[in-house]
C-alpha cells in the first residue's frame, strides 16, 4: 500500500486540477458545456485511480485545445519553451544585490505600481459587450468578406488600367510627340533642299547676266 499522506496529496491536487479544466471550459465553451461536464464527473466514480484520473484530465485537455485555438497555443508554448512555466528553485531565485541595493530598485519602480494598479482596475471597469452586439458583427462578417473580395477586384482593375493609360500614353508620345518632330526635320532638311537649289539657280543667272 502507498503512503496514505501522499496519496491524499495527490487526490486533492487532482481535484485542484478538475476543478481548474472545468473553470476554462466553462470560461471557453460556456454554461452547458460545464455542466455536461460536471454531469460526467458526478457519474464517475470517486474511487477511480489516480493514474485513470491523470489520463482523463489529459484527455479533456487535449478535447479543449481542440476546440480552443488559444489553448492550443499555450500548450505548443509550453512544449516550445517548458522553463517558463518552471518556477525558479530557491538558490536560483538568489540574487547578489544587498538590501539597500534591492531597496533603491523597488523605489525607483514605485511610481509605476499605481500607474499598473490603476490601468488593471479600468480594464477590470470596462464593461462586457452585449452579446447582441457581437452576434451583430459576426453576422456581418460575410458581408466584409464579399466587400473585399470586391476591392481586390477594383484594384486589379485599376492597376490593369493603369497600365493601358500608360501604354496609351507612351503611343501618343512616340506618334504625336517623337514622329511629329521627325516629320519637321524631314520639312526643314527639304525646305533647305530647295532653299539651296533656288540660291544656286539665282547665282548662275545672276552669272549670266553680267557675262551678256
């Protein structure tokens, strides 16, 4: 037989444990799911074996983070980083500082307790939205949905007509602007073409004339 002192401690910091996963499903899930819960436990039997009833709360557990993606979370940061949740030993909880040391510390903290103190009370104060309210912008959810699949749409849009304007753009530029002012070199080297042609005419009758 085990030793009655520790088997008591174990019964105790199992119920402690029961207790606790039944206030988070009652917290996560809502009122009906904590008493189907404590509906189950009543009928299980009191003299269940510590190891069955470690599997059981295990088996809870894992159901809620199923169901909670925040459980879920905090079990995988559990798993990722344990010595977090591991409280320090008394020798490495020690620290070199002397009294006074630690004295000056605390007192060049103290003026953010109240600060702390009194932002935890007015998130405490704040009041709880109406369920209502909630129920209402969760309805709207497939609305914003459909709003932006919409957007994304228009920007696509956008963006594709953006891009003909500036294929557009880059046309005009090249025809109206760049050929434009090609076709005037191409007059302006004609004109003095013929410019040149009618001077050298006018030279050679001018000739002429002084010959006669």
């Amino acid at each position: 037989m085990g030793d009655p002192l520790v088997d008591d401690t174990a019964t105790q910091s199992l119920e402690l444990f029961t207790v606790r996963l039944r206030r988070l499903e009652y917290y996560l899930n809502g009122v009906r799911l904590q008493a189907e819960t404590e509906e189950r436990e009543a009928v299980q039997s009191k003299d269940q074996s510590i190891p069955a009833r470690i599997a059981g709360l295990q088996n809870g557990l894992e159901k809620l983070s199923v169901k909670s993606r925040t459980v879920r979370d905090v079990l995988d940061l559990y798993e990722e980083h344990e010595d977090i949740f591991t409280p320090l030993s008394p020798a490495e909880s020690q620290t070199s500082l002397s009294t006074s040391e630690k004295l000056v510390v605390v007192q060049s903290c103290a003026t953010s307790y109240p600060t702390a103190a009194s932002r935890l009370n007015s998130i405490q104060d704040q009041p709880i939205p109406p369920a209502k309210s909630s129920a209402s912008m969760i309805a709207l959810r497939p609305d914003l949905v459909r709003i932006q699949l919409l957007q994304e749409s228009q920007a696509k849009e956008i963006s594709t007509l953006r891009q003909r304007t500036a294929q557009v753009i880059q046309r005009w530029y090249e025809i109206g602007v760049l050929g434009e002012g090609e076709c005037w070199v191409e007059w302006e080297d004609r004109v003095g073409a013929v410019e040149r042609s009618v001077r050298r005419s006018e030279g050679i009758r001018a000739q002429e004339a002084a010959e006669i």
